[in-house]
C-alpha cells in the first residue's frame, strides 16, 4: 500500500500549495491515504474548523499537529468533535481530542497513525519514546502498518525515535523545523525513516515568514509580529510503501513540488 504524508501546511499559501498540487500527486501516484500536518494550516499558527474542512476538502485524509496545536481557541472544541485530526499523544491525559487514531484504508485493512511531540526545546511533555512504543504494540492488534508523526526540533531526539521504534511501525516521519531532510531511508528493521518532511506554504521565506520580518528579528533582537509570506508555494512531502500483511516499509520517497506564483 501507498502513503502520502505531506509536511507542515503553512497558512493560506500552504493550503493553496495543496490545492493546486495534491491533485497532479494523487493521479501519478494514487496513494491509499493521505496525511498532512496542519498545527501551522491557520494563519500560520494553528487549525480552526474553517481550515481544517478546506484541508479536507482538497484531498487530505488525516490531519496531525504539533506544538501549536492549541493557539486557536476553537481547536479545543474541534479537536473533541472531528476524528480525522490527531493531536500529540503525550499531552497529559484529559487534554482534549486523541493522540492516535485507526483510520480504515478499505474494508480489510486499517492504518495505525501516532503523533507525538518531542521534549528538547519544546514543552516538557510525558516521554515520547515510552509512550510511542506502548502505543505501537496496542495498534499492532489491529493492524501491522502504523505511522508516527513525531513532530520535534532536535535532530538528534529524532534519529533516535526512529531507531527506537524501528521494527515496531512502519515509518517515523519527523515534522516541525519546516526544511526537508536528505536522509529518507528504510531502517534495518523496516521502518521508513526521514528527519523532517518539509514545509507546504511559501517557498521564498524563512520557514514560512516573510524573509524582512525575520532579518529584521535577527539584527536587531527586537520582537516582531510574524507575518506568512506570499508568492509562488511549494509542497514537500514523501511517499511511503509498504507491506500490509507485515507493515515492513518497501521504500521511502522525497517529494518536492512548486505551484503558481
């Protein structure tokens, strides 16, 4: 089976880079589910209903978040209401909305998907290694092809994900720095693995920023308002194949795309 998971969704030019670009991507490589992180999709913090049901309407099947997951203040509503959308799994428990979810492909197969956050410069949650593999072995009941979104900042905490669950899911797919990775390989156990998946929003800016707003940021110390930058977008994602009868990944593709100015 096929997968495509696309990286962070940044604001009105990321849902626009998806709307122009998932349709071609869905005819030339007919995935059977489609994934994106949308903690970004809502002016570049955050999702709200409005955004999420235009994600959804483009072609997207699953939504994951991350570390802005609760800026807007609807998401605490939404998150308990739409099951499509999956927040951190090691938020504390009570936290509204679910941290994985059983999403079914077709009538005989259902694909595990996790999300977790990292703790190094991000808030100190529950541990995302522990967590994620208990929650591994509680999918495999169900079904062999299982998904982590581990949405993080450190490199190192995510290399290490990978080969901690490596053998346990199908893929480890980092999110979060917005800047696609070069290291997308099968692990020797099996799971597909990349560092970060990428950025879906504006390609001329600084992770999604207008460029002058972070300069301005950087020479001088100052605080500023950010601002999502605009002109032609980009969409990064990668492509995942897998076995389903044993949920051992067969390949890993990067995947980089630009539309209309």
């Amino acid at each position: 089976m096929r997968i495509l998971m696309i990286g962070d969704v940044v604001g009105r030019p990321g849902r626009r880079a998806v709307r122009e670009v998932l349709p071609a991507l869905l005819q030339e490589h007919r995935p059977d589910l489609v994934i994106a992180n949308g903690e970004n999709a809502a002016g570049g913090n955050g999702i709200t209903p409005d955004t999420a049901g235009e994600l959804f309407a483009s072609g997207i099947d699953l939504l994951t978040m991350g570390n802005h997951v609760w800026d807007k203040r609807e998401a605490l509503t939404l998150l308990e209401q739409e099951e499509r959308i999956v927040r951190p799994a090691n938020y504390p428990p009570g936290t509204p909305g679910r941290g994985y979810t059983l999403y079914p492909v077709r009538e005989d197969l259902k694909v595990g998907v996790i999300n977790l956050s990292g703790r190094i410069f991000l808030p100190p949650l529950d541990c995302p290694f522990r967590l994620g593999q208990e929650l591994a072995a509680e999918l495999r009941r169900e079904t062999r092809v299982i998904v982590v979104d581990f949405h993080a900042e450190a490199t190192s905490e995510k290399v290490a994900l990978g080969r901690y669950l490596d053998g346990q899911v199908s893929a480890v797919v980092g999110t979060h720095t917005h800047i696609q990775t070069a290291d997308a390989r099968v692990l020797p156990g099996g799971t597909a693995y990349i560092t970060d998946v990428g950025m879906t929003g504006p390609r001329d800016s600084v992770l999604g920023v207008k460029t002058e707003i972070i300069l301005h940021r950087f020479l001088t110390q100052l605080p500023v308002r950010f601002e999502i930058a605009d002109g032609v977008v980009q969409l990064e994602a990668v492509l995942l194949d897998i076995d389903p009868a044993t949920g051992r990944a067969m390949g890993i593709q990067r995947l980089q795309h630009s539309g209309t100015p």
